[in-house]
C-alpha cells in the first residue's frame, strides 16, 4: 500500500509539471513546444513616403512582422502636385542634392533588421534616402528594400543601397505598384514567407 501510494503520488506530481509547462508556454497544450516568435531580431522599418503608398506598404509589413517604424521626413517639404514634386525629384537627382531630414533613429545599433522603403523617383531612391543611408552606418545589418512604383519596380534603388551600405547583406526586395498597394497585402505576406519572416 505504501509502495501504490508513493507511485499515485508520483504520477500526480508528473502531470502536475507537465501542467505548469503547459501554462508557461501558453494556450499550445500540455507540454506542447512553442516556436520562437518570427523573426527573432530585432526589426526596424524606415521609409520615405510622399502620396501615402510606402506609407501603406511599410504599415502592411509592421502589421506581419512587429518591429518599429521610422519615417524619413525632409525638412523642406515636397509639394504635393504630381508634375511639381517630380520636376523637384528630378532636379534633385541630376544635381545629387541631398535634402536635411528632421530627424535620426535612436539607437540604431539595437536592431538587426532593417526594411527601407521608398518610392521609385526618376529609377532609384528619393535623394531623402540618399541622405539617410549616408548619415547612417548600416555595417552589419540586414537591409530588405521595398518600393512602390508606376512601372519602374525597384529600378536602381537597390544598387543604389549595396553602394551606400557596402557592408550590410541586402535581402531580396518587394516592388509594388501604387495603384495596387492597398490591396497587396497577400503579396507582402508570401515574399515576407518566402524570406523566412512567416511562420509557414
């Protein structure tokens, strides 16, 4: 009897760790292993948005994978008619300007991951861009570009990054028309699968 004692008393305290296992590691049931939240390191989304379209996207990608999101704004801002913003991105990208932004990422040694963002001006990045990667040592780091566009796709912007961040690894990227950004969350959700961001 003693010995039947010792052994219920036994399984009771088994099941009883197992139990305590079970709500350490959530609603997953008893005992049931819990995969690490994707993706590990610590994620960092900029992006220059002039209509809203990156803005969208960069939201989309917050939505998926978490991380903290950092909007590049210049401090003399673009005008907001198409033809005049253009002849702007235009002037600026033939004389290399590089606009003031009106602010810097704290911390930026803290992340890992890095999503940057921009729309597709005249084949590669805003000059904005330009001055962010420049101001800023992305040795080391992870880049995933994305980009909105009217036909262009990623254009130079990625080439454009590799030179600036000679010494980060650059990921493949995700180009999205504008006309279709609000609707392409499907799209950013399998190229963010595909890079091993979603948990299958």
């Amino acid at each position: 009897m003693i010995v039947l004692a010792l052994m219920v008393s036994a399984s009771f305290g088994a099941v009883g760790c197992l139990l305590e296992a079970g709500s350490l590691s959530g609603s997953g049931g008893v005992g049931q292993e819990q995969k690490p939240p994707v993706p590990s390191k610590r994620v960092l989304i900029v992006y220059f948005s002039h209509s809203g379209n990156t803005r969208e996207m960069a939201n989309q990608i917050h939505g998926i994978v978490g991380g903290d999101l950092f909007e590049i704004v210049t401090v003399q801002p673009y005008p907001q008619e198409y033809k005049a913003v253009i002849a702007v991105a235009k002037r600026e990208r033939d004389s290399q300007f590089r606009p003031k932004l009106t602010k810097r990422v704290e911390s930026l040694d803290s992340y890992d991951l890095i999503f940057l963002g921009y729309p597709n001006w005249y084949g590669t990045l805003p000059m904005a861009l330009m001055t962010f990667l420049e101001e800023n040592d992305l040795s080391g780091k992870t880049i995933v570009p994305f980009c909105t566009h009217g036909g262009g796709g990623l254009g130079k912007g990625v080439e454009d990054i590799q030179r600036l961040a000679p010494r980060a690894t650059l990921l493949e990227g995700l180009a999205v028309k504008g006309a279709l950004v609000k609707t392409a969350k499907g799209d950013v959700e399998n190229w963010l699968r595909k890079l091993g961001m979603v948990r299958p």
